[in-house]
C-alpha cells in the first residue's frame, strides 16, 4: 500500500504535524538536557524540586525549572503535581542518560541545532543547486567523532575482527591497515595499541579531523600511526593494505565509485575491504517503518548530499542502502561481498568484501 492510500482527513492531519513540530522543539531540550548533565543527575536523583535538581546540576534553577516544564509536558520527565518534584526513572535514564553509552539516544538530539545552522545555505542549494562546504559542518563532525570514539574500545575492535577471516592473526604478525574519512582516529589509535606490530594510516578530507587525529596520536605515544589530510578517491598504492576501512564514510565522498576502485587496487591479492553504513535498504518503500528514517532522510538532506554536491559528487546520502552498496562493490572489482552486524551496533550493517 502505498503513503497516498492511507491519506487522512485535515484535522487528523493536523494533529500529526502538531506533534511533529512539538517534537522538533523536544529534541532541542532533550540535546540541552544531554549537553548540561541534567539527565545524568537525575538519574541519580530521587523525586526533587526544581531547585534540588539545579543545586545537584550546579546549574541555574530558572533555567532548569523551564527545562523541567518542557520535560515533563512532553512526557520525558515524570512530574508529581501533588509534591512539585521531577523524577527520572531509570528505565528513563536507560535510554538518555550517560550511563547507558551506546544505548543512549540523547546525543542524537544535537543533530537538530547544528543542522539549523546551515539551513540557509541548504535553502540555497534547493534554489541554485551546489552544496556546502565540508567546513561548515566542523561541529557536528567534531561531535559525532566524540560519540563514537565511546563505541570503540579493544572489545568492539576484536568483534570487528572476527568478520574478516584471519585478520586478527594477520595484525597480530605485522600488517597495514588504512582507514578511508578516519575522522579523528580514534578506531586507528585503539588498533595501534592492540597491534604494534602492523602499521595504521588513516586518510580524511577535513584537516580539522586530522588535526585532531594528529593530536591524539602523539597524546597516545604510538609511532606505528599516522595521519594526513587526503582524497581517499585519490589513493595511489598498489597492493599496498591487508585491510582498507571505510566507516560512515562512503555516503560522504564525492566519487564513491572511484574510491571503491582504488580501494581494490590498493588491497593486497588477500587483502579486504571492511565497510560501515546504516543498516537500510536502497529502496524508500522499504525503508518506510524504519524506527529513524524520518531523522535519517532529513540528515542525509541537511549534510550527507550537500557536502558531496559541494564537489560537484554523486551525492550516494545516508540511505543508499545494502542494495546499491553490493551493485557497486562488484562493478569496483569485489569478488565477495557479505553482510553483518554486531550486538553493540544493530543499527548500522558492517559489510566484508574480498578480492579473491
């Protein structure tokens, strides 16, 4: 069936996008709730006043007393109108606070505010065509690197691993590994320690990025990484990696396919290729019930396809999905493709592709 078959009247209509708007302005409580500590304190809180609450956040009661209002009417927070306190419980904290890492969804609610600060220069490009420079975006990518860097320990690295068949011996013995759009370098850095026998290089086109990497590497004290600003769809090295990354990063470039083959060039014969995107299909029709798609398409809008418009690119977006990705892995030169996915990860697909 298709969106146009399930129509409603415009009051039910109405409704629907009141909620919408209503859940836009929640999620920018929710990012200050996330950015303040407030969810972290009360998860550990018993049922406070607003001045409870701020004196345990170190924070401004007014501020926090508005914040509070706007929680509970949206059902975020629990209100107890008979005593005036505020309550989280902790299947609540579950989700938003801190403590509950890779699970929390309050991070994710960032997103809006700095998506907003680029709205006029997307405006623009519907207008005029173009993109936005990489540039802009240095705070959402600076954030969503600090995100992750939460995911990545010696335990997600193992489990990542046990994907590529005797890739763990292989580092252990001495191998080289590169990381297409590394970001900061954090995945990198955590292998550098876990493998000082096998060398780590790691490419990004944000010099930002790798300023960081830079920074992290030399905090760390390992001189089997290194880092520099590049073109990952420029990459010159023949047979030269046992293993080729590419996390997130492929919806990002402005020549993918060029990319992918460079990548199989630059494999050893028994090298491979690990790639991670989110777990969607190429299709919208099927893509329609996904928990996120709504956040997902309207971030692929607000960044994913400007950036690589801004090259002049193919713009792939967030949701090119499982379907495109296998169609472009073999037209690069990939002889096996399969896909997975990790307990700690279930939302994005991990995908092992080989040359042999």
């Amino acid at each position: 069936m298709s969106t146009m078959e399930q129509s409603v009247g415009a009051g039910v209509y109405a409704g629907r996008v009141a909620r919408t708007l209503n859940g836009g302005f929640v999620s920018m409580m929710i990012s200050i709730g996330h950015r303040t500590g407030l969810f972290d304190v009360m998860a550990a809180l018993p049922p406070s006043t607003s001045q409870q609450v701020a004196t345990a956040a170190g924070l401004d009661e007014r501020y926090v007393r508005e914040w509070l209002a706007a929680m509970s009417s949206a059902r975020i927070v629990e209100y107890d109108v008979r005593t005036a306190t505020w309550f989280l419980p902790m299947e609540y904290a579950a989700v938003l606070a801190r403590g509950a890492g890779a699970n929390s969804l309050a991070p994710a609610a960032q997103l809006l505010s700095m998506l907003a600060s680029v709205e006029d220069q997307v405006v623009a490009g519907f207008r005029g065509g173009g993109g936005v420079v990489p540039e802009a975006y240095e705070r959402l990518n600076e954030m969503v690197s600090n995100e992750k860097s939460q995911l990545i320990d010696e335990s997600y690295v193992d489990a990542l691993l046990e994907l590529v068949p005797g890739m763990h011996e292989r580092l252990e013995a001495g191998g080289i590994v590169l990381d297409a759009g590394c970001g900061d370098g954090a995945l990198l850095i955590t292998m550098g320690r876990m493998f000082p026998r096998s060398m780590f290089r790691g490419y990004d086109i944000s010099g930002d990025a790798i300023d960081r990497a830079l920074e992290h590497v030399e905090e760390a004290d390992l001189r089997n990484v290194d880092f520099a600003v590049g073109d990952v769809a420029s990459i010159d090295e023949p047979r030269a990696y046992d293993l080729v990354l590419a996390f997130e990063s492929m919806r990002e470039l402005a020549f993918p396919r060029v990319f992918l083959r460079r990548a199989v060039a630059a494999l050893k014969r028994d090298g491979y290729f690990l790639m991670q995107e989110v777990g969607v299909s190429t299709y919208l029709a099927r893509n329609l019930e996904h928990p996120f798609a709504p956040m997902l398409y309207a971030l692929s809008c607000m960044h994913t396809v400007p950036v690589a418009l801004a090259q002049e690119g193919e713009a792939l977006g967030v949701m090119w999905g499982k379907e495109r990705a296998m169609q472009m892995l073999a037209e690069a030169g990939f002889r096996s493709a399969r896909f997975e996915t990790l307990p700690v990860d279930e939302l994005r697909y991990y995908c092992v592709a080989g040359k042999m």
